[in-house]
C-alpha cells in the first residue's frame, strides 16, 4: 500500500484533462468507445476504472494506493501502463493518464463506471458524457453476464452509478457535462455523434461507423432497445421499478404499468438465495469450482497465493471478453 499526504493539489491535475463517458456497466460504454476510436482525432482506450478503483482517501487527509492489488487488475494488466511509484499517490494516477495521452493520436476520451467522485476532484476541468440506458435492460444484461442472478439486485450497479451522478451533478459546470441516451445512440446514430463531436471538439467523421470492420461489434440496431418487454418477466420487471421509479421517470423512461409493490420478507429471502446461487454457480462452470473457491479463499486468509488464483481467473475472463 502506497501512502501519500494530500496537503496540495497536484499542478498538472490541471491541465489537459480528458473527457471522460461515464455510464452504468451494459450501458454501451463500449459501442460509443468504439465509434469514439474509430475516430481519426480522438482517442478512446476504454474502461479505466481500475485507474481509480485502488486510490483511496483515508479520513479526509490522506490518499493511497494499492498498487498490489492494482498489479493483479485484469484491466491494469491488459493496459500496457507502467506503475510510477512518485511522491504523491494522486500523480500515480495522472501518470497513468498521461501514459494514455502519450499513445493518443488526439483527443483522449476515457470511459469509467464508478468512481465519479474522485475522477471530478483530480480533473476538475474535465468534460463528462453521461451515457444512460433504460435500467431494465441493463438489469436483464447483468443477468446475462452472471453478476447478479435476479433483475432485483442486477439493477444496483445501476442505481450506484446514477445516484453517483445525481449526487456529484451540482459540482460540474453545466457546459462541461453532456447527457446521452442509449437508446438515441442506436436509433439516431448519426445525429448523436455529430453532437459527441461538437461537445468534445472535433468534427464529426464518418470513419466512427468503421468500427464493426475490426470488432465483435454490429452497426447499431434497435433490437438492442427494450429487451427487457420479452426477457423479464412482468414481477422482474415491477421489482426493477419498484427501486428505480423516481430515477427512471427523471432520465424520460416511462412506467410499465405493471403494479409496484415491494417484496414480502419471504419474496425477499427467495431473491436473495437465488441471486447467490445463481452468482456462484455461474462463476464456478465458467472459472472452474476450484479456482472460482480458492480465489476466495486466499484473499480474505492467504494473499500471497491469491495472484495464482486471480491470474487463471483474468486468463478465462480474456478468453470470453468481447472486443
């Protein structure tokens, strides 16, 4: 662990900041980082939550760093970066982010999920694109991905990321934020890029629909908007609402009409179960129940055999990862 004390804000924090998109997990962050790199003038490696996720602030005075556990990052690891170990744990931040922009033919855009706070206080003039999509999809992916096995819990990440926003809204100038929906990236493409390009500050360039030539990913298609009316069930779809009601009509997303109620203690306890069950039993057939267990293991009673563990882990995540 790497400790610094924060009596002063770093002077390049000020200077060159990137854009960051920021958006919930399954929210399309990786289709606008695709369309954002096929551009000729920008730049857009991908996630870089690992960036923040292991810079801490401890009572208000201190930061740190875990630069071991950062070592052991599946996204640290495919990065490339080089860890600096410089006086004050912010600037290991920056340097990572200056290693980006040494690589970038342009504009740097980074993408986060979290972390919000912190990317706001150590770039305080940067540009945030809030990317959001109907939480009721992104429910039904996260179910997909087997981070959560029912659409009551799947939606938290969700409610994380945009409660994050709501919160730290007020803080940010309003010309340095822009608001994307998901679902008018994938019907009107063109006209949201153009207004990416602009808030951004470069032209807009056809060349950001190349990027189904070199990638997994197809051209925009409106399949990929509201799934969740023929993959959840309608009390999936209650429950998602009954948690994100207020959220989902303040970001223009319209009811069900399904009836809202909350779940009885019983229901509750059958959710909880099969969100477990569902979440280990995913993990286990896709890592191996050996090396999903003693990952599990080893980081909570014997750290210095959890990288073995972790690393088989990171080597099955990146041959399913779709690029």
């Amino acid at each position: 662990m790497f400790r610094s004390a924060a009596k002063n804000s770093p002077a390049r924090l000020q200077m060159n900041s990137p854009t960051f998109v920021y958006g919930a997990l399954r929210s399309g962050t990786t289709l606008l980082k695709l369309m954002l790199d096929s551009h000729e003038d920008i730049s857009c490696p991908g996630e870089v939550d690992f960036i923040l996720d292991y810079l801490k602030k401890e009572d208000g005075a201190e930061w740190s760093y875990d630069l071991d556990r950062l070592s052991l990052d599946f996204g640290f690891q495919d990065s490339n970066l080089n860890i600096c170990e410089l006086p004050d744990a912010r600037q290991i931040a920056l340097d990572f982010v200056n290693q980006l922009r040494k690589r970038a033919r342009g504009l740097l855009v980074l993408n986060i999920h979290r972390n919000l706070d912190k990317a706001v206080e150590l770039f305080p003039s940067a540009k945030f694109i809030h990317l959001v999509r109907d939480p009721r999809d992104v429910a039904r992916s996260c179910i997909d991905m087997g981070w959560a096995g029912t659409a009551y819990f799947s939606v938290e990440q969700w409610l994380g990321t945009e409660r994050s926003w709501d919160r730290l809204l007020p803080q940010l100038k309003t010309r340095s934020t822009m608001e994307l929906a998901y679902e008018e990236l994938i019907l009107n493409t063109e006209e949201q890029l153009r207004r990416v390009c602009s808030f951004i500050g470069v032209a807009y360039s056809s060349s950001m629909f190349s990027y189904s030539d070199s990638s997994t990913y197809e051209a925009p298609n409106s399949s990929a908007i509201n799934q969740w009316k023929t993959k959840l069930t309608p009390r999936e779809v209650a429950l998602v609402e009954t948690r994100v009601k207020d959220m989902l009509l303040g970001r223009n997303y319209r009811l069900s009409g399904f009836p809202l109620t909350l779940p009885s203690w019983e229901e509750r306890l059958r959710l909880v179960l099969k969100n477990k069950s569902y979440v280990w039993k995913f993990a286990c057939r896709r890592y191996g129940y050996f090396n999903f267990i003693m990952e599990q293991v080893t980081r909570r009673f014997a750290k210095p055999l959890n990288r073995i563990f972790l690393e088989r882990i990171n080597e099955t995540i990146r041959k399913h990862l779709k690029r």
